[in-house]
C-alpha cells in the first residue's frame, strides 16, 4: 500500500510539479468534465488561469464542486500523486484577476518591470479552495 504525504508534502509536490493539473469540474448532466489546465498554488488555494465562458467556468458557476489530480512517475516504485477535492469560485473581477496574472507570470520568472498592467476582458481565473486531499506516495512505504 501506498504512503500518504503529509501537507507539506503535498505543497512540494505541487509546487515542483509547475505545468498541467487535471480540473474536474460536474456537466450540466452530472457527468464528471475533466481538462488539463495550468495552475499554481498560493498558501492552501490553487489558481488556474482560463477565459470567461468555458465550459470549466459555467460548470463552477453553477455547481462549485471541484477536484484536481496531479501524479508523477512511471513505476510502481515512484509513482505519487495528490487530488484535491474542494471548492471553486470563478474570478472575472479585473483588479484580482490582473493581481492572479502578475503572480502567475512571476513565478515563471518574469521580470517586475515586465510584468501586465492590465488583462484582457475575456480573462477569468478558477480558485480552488480545498475541503480534503487525497495522496498517494509508492516510493515511501504505507
């Protein structure tokens, strides 16, 4: 059996791992909607940036239940990985999302003086709260 990992684990984990993270959102059907997405952590909350009126977004709007899965390895050996279940809110406010986009930007290491002043109408960003996390770690022993 696999180990869990502690919290600060989890946050190594997530901020090692800078790319794609699977959002899972509900559909209109109470289908599970799962896409790749850009994120990053900040404290305990997860961003990902996105256009306003996706299907992501709508989904959120109207049912904020989430949860995101990032895994790594390739054996049985190494493989580890966290999801995340929690709450989501859509960010459409331009001074949060402008303040979102800077932070994001910084840590792929922009420069301060190149950073956005502004951001474009279409852009939102998806904030996941999180309510419980699940991990699984095969390199530690369970």
């Amino acid at each position: 059996m696999p180990a869990k990992m502690t919290l600060d684990e989890i946050h190594a984990f997530l901020d090692s791992r800078p790319g794609w993270i699977a959002l899972s959102t509900i559909s209109p059907s109470g289908h599970p909607h799962t896409v790749p997405i850009g994120y990053f952590r900040l404290g305990e909350k997860i961003y990902m940036g996105c256009r306003k009126g996706t299907q992501k977004t709508k989904n959120i709007e109207r049912n904020p239940a989430v949860a995101v899965m990032l895994e790594s390895g390739t054996t049985s050996q190494d493989i580890k990985g966290v999801c995340i279940q929690g709450t989501g809110r859509v960010i459409t406010d331009p001074a949060e999302a402008l303040q979102l986009r800077r932070e994001a930007m910084r840590r792929r290491g922009v420069p301060e003086d190149q950073l956005p002043t502004e951001v474009g109408p279409d852009t939102a960003y998806i904030e996941v709260t999180p309510t419980r996390y699940i991990s699984w770690d095969y390199s530690k022993q369970g």
